[in-house]
C-alpha cells in the first residue's frame, strides 16, 4: 500500500499531474507558487488575508519581487489561483507550508501559524500527500510540532503520508539568485519522505542537497541567517568603533579586505537589521538551545548590537545638529527610506521605523518617502510618503538616508540637501563636509557644514 502511495505521488509528479497547494501566499508562498505553476503542476494558493487572494486572482501583485505579469501569465495558462479555505487540501498531492513564524512581544518563537495550518491541513489529509514545512522555525518543530499534528488522525508518516522540512532561502530584491538557481536543502523525517520532496522541487529548482533529517535542515537554515546577524554585527560594532578613532573610514576598510580572494566576505554596517528572518531567526534557536540548558553568546551579542543601531543613528543625528547650530526640537527632518532594505517594499521591523519610532515628539516635522512604501504606521500615527522633490529636500533641516533604493536620484539629494546623515554609503562622497556617512568621522570632533 505504502509503496503504491509512493509510486503514484512520484508519476504524478514526473508528469506534472500533481495538484499542488501552497498555503500562505506571502513574500515566499506567493513567488513559489507561482514558479510551481509555471513548472505546469495545478497550483492553488491558500491564505487567511482575502485582500491578498483577492488581488492575486485578478493578477495584481502585492509583493516588489513579483510582478504583476508574472501572476497574469499563471492565471491565463489556468495553472494558478488563491482562496481562502483549506478544502482543496483534499484534492491537493502536495502541500507546502509558508507561514509566518514570528516571535512574540517577549521575543519566544510564535508557531502557532504552523500549528494552525497544520491543524487545518490533518483535517483533510489522506494517504499519498507530501506535506512540506518551508517556514523558518527552530530545530525540531517539523517532527515534535507538525508531525504529532499529522499523526494525529491515524496516519503513518513515511508509509501513508510524507514529511519534510525544506527551508525556504528567497532573498527578496535579488534577480540572481531565485528560486530556480538557489539550491534547496530538503531533510525528510524518513527516507522516502527525502526523496519525495527531493522528486519534486527539483522539477522547478537547479540543485536540491538532501540532508540526514529535517532538523539538520532546520538547523542549516538558522545557521545561514545566524552568520549573517553575526558579521552585520561585527561590522556594525566597527563602524562605532571607526566613530570613535575618527580618520577612518569603516567602508573604505571593508573594501580593503574584501580585495583578499579568500577567507574573507565582506558585510556592511547600517542603522539595523529588520524583515522577517535576520531579526528574528537567531532568537528562534537561542530559545530553543535554553530548553538544553545552552545560552547561545554569540547569538545574543549579535542581537544586542544590532538592535542597538537605530539609537546610535538618532545620537549621531542630534549631535549633527547640535554641531550645525539646528535645535532637536525646532528641526524639520526627511527619512529616505522607510523598507527594511533596498528595493523591497517590505518594512516588517525595519530600522527606519524604529529610528522614526525614536525621533517622534522630539524633532519639529518628520517626513518620509519611500518609492515602495505608500504609508506607514509609526507608533500608532499613520504616515503616508512624500514625493522625492527639490522643495521637499530644501525644506529639510536634515537627511536622514535609512534605505539605499535604488529609484532614489542621489544626486538631486546631494545638490538640494543642506545636511545628509547617510547610514549606507549611498551618496559616498568624503569630500563634501555636508555628508555625514555611518561609520566615518572626518577627524575626532565632527566639524561645522562648509
Ligand atoms: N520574507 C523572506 O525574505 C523570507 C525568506 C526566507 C524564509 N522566510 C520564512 O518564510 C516564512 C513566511 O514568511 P513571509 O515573509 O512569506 O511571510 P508573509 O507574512 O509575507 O506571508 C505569510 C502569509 O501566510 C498567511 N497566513 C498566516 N496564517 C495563515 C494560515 N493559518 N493559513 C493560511 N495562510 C496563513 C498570511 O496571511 C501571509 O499572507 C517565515 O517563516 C519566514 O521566516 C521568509
């Protein structure tokens, strides 16, 4: 019987008959399914939010990454469309999980998304389903948290149903590294539960490395965004450093050292790190490492740094001020950037709100703008962006560069601005006194504007 389940999932695969169902259509369900459809398997997204099924049945995109185009194409060829209800799981062969996985007020791993689906997802699960975690959680969650969920209803998995844990590794913004080129870990709880998913993503993805188990592919994948919280945060400590000394020039060090063909790769400093996974993927496994009595420094360290950076940006900013003559309380200042990283328009925990957040009540006027960003929500007052224009830049007492986008015209804010505080190196000019960059301080005092 098991055999037979498995035999069938794998033609219905190799032919593209599999019915497929990606359940949250977010900044990572959204995109793979759509790359599942254009693979030519039926593709269903489901998710809670109506407004997002809603528009992305009528080929509208909600997400910078995609275009709408792209959902058009997949919505003509019949192969792609969204709905609320979790009912098509009954028809679906395979079900990919891309929920949220955030962490709660206290900062402890909030999987209740993942519950919730897979609660939903055992209420129509029946032999011959591949069920495939794609959210980022802490190792385990896909045996201890899921699976029991799954095995709930009678079924074994591995024999009637199969499950995996394949870490989804979309680097939103990056036309290079997609889906189809970014090689996907897939870790099973049994073998054949690996090789299933293995079958099937490298349909529409180039290389698939299969591990030992989900939670060395749970693991990998904190891994990855650990490293990366950890090196932002060296160089962040750094760039406060290089503050200090005065006379140099942390990015200028960094392009030194990435000349070195090896061993090294180079980070940027910044006012924070923010969106949904450098942020909060490290607290996920520092949580889960304190159940084994393990107290994870460089984890924490690497937190405690980078979520000290949009303080040191508004320090930095108030003492410009103070230097160029400008009262805190009387200043009008412009934020670029409201994203938590260029060319996105995704502002989930971004810096630029947190700095915005700490400014507020203490400046005269704070205005924003973001080509991706319409509006936002800034400790409960609503904020909607300005257009980039001269009177807007000449207005300003102060520019604030948070988001490097590539839409913005830096040499129109270089001309127009009368001070620039510049926490990305966008604009990259040491010989302008105007220009104040992250990480730089022309000697140790700051000097006075030309
Ligand atoms: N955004 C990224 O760049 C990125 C990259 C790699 C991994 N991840 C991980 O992928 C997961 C999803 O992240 P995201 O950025 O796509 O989040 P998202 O918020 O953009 O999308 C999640 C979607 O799931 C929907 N949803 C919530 N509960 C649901 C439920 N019970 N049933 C159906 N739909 C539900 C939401 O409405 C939302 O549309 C997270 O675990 C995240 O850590 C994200």
């Amino acid at each position: 019987m098991s055999q037979d389940n498995a035999q069938q999932l794998t033609e219905k695969i190799r032919n593209k008959e599999a019915k497929v169902a990606v359940i949250g259509i977010g900044y990572v369900g959204l995109p793979l399914a759509i790359e599942i459809a254009r693979t030519g398997y039926d593709t269903i997204g489901i998710d809670v939010d109506r407004k997002k099924v809603a528009m992305a049945n009528q080929g509208k995109s909600f997400i910078s990454d995609v275009q709408s185009e792209e959902i058009k194409e997949v919505r003509e060829t019949g192969k792609f469309r969204a709905i609320t209800s979790y009912a098509f799981c009954r028809e679906a062969d395979i079900i990919n999980i891309c929920v949220p996985t955030p962490f709660t007020t206290s900062k402890d791993p909030d999987v209740s998304y993942i519950i919730s689906s897979g609660e939903q997802i055992a209420r129509y699960l029946h032999p011959g389903q591949l069920i495939i975690l794609r959210s980022t959680t802490y190792p385990e969650t896909t045996e201890k948290v899921l699976l029991p969920i799954l095995t709930r209803t009678g079924l074994r998995v591995g024999r009637d149903f199969y499950l995996s844990f394949a870490p989804e590794r979309i680097d939103p913004g990056n036309k290079v590294w997609t889906i189809r080129t970014t090689p996907v870990v897939i870790g099973g709880v049994t073998k054949k539960c690996t090789a299933l998913s293995s079958l099937f993503y490298s349909q529409f993805v180039d290389r698939v490395v299969t591990v030992s188990s989900p939670r060395v592919a749970e693991m990998s994948k904190l891994l990855e965004n650990i490293f990366r919280s950890v090196n932002i945060a060296l160089v962040n400590e750094l760039a406060r450093m290089c503050d200090r000394m005065g006379g140099i020039d942390i990015w200028e060090v960094i392009n030194a050292a990435a000349s070195k063909p090896f061993g090294f790769m180079p980070f940027y400093p910044g006012p924070g790190i923010g969106g949904h996974c450098i942020l909060i993927d490290p607290y996920y496994l520092a949580w889960k490492a304190r159940e084994y009595d393990f107290h994870s420094n460089f984890i924490e360290l690497a937190a405690e740094t980078n979520e000290a950076m949009p303080f040191f940006v508004v320090d930095q900013l108030f003492e410009i001020l103070g230097i160029n003559g400008i009262p805190a309380k009387n200043a009008n200042l412009l934020i670029l950037g409201a994203a938590f990283k260029r060319n996105v328009n995704d502002t989930r925990h971004s810096p630029a709100i947190k700095v915005m957040e700490l400014l507020l009540n203490r400046v005269k006027t704070l205005n924003y703008v973001d080509p991706y960003v319409p509006e936002i929500e800034v400790a409960g007052r609503k904020f909607r962006a300005k257009p980039l224009n001269r009177s807007l830049l000449r207005r300003a007492d102060c520019v604030l560069i948070l988001t490097d986008h590539s839409a913005f015209d830096y040499d129109l804010i270089l001309r127009e601005s009368k001070l620039i505080l510049d926490t990305r190196n966008a604009i990259n000019r040491r010989d302008v006194k105007k220009v104040y960059t992250l990480g730089y301080r022309r000697n140790s005092v700051i000097t006075s504007t030309d």
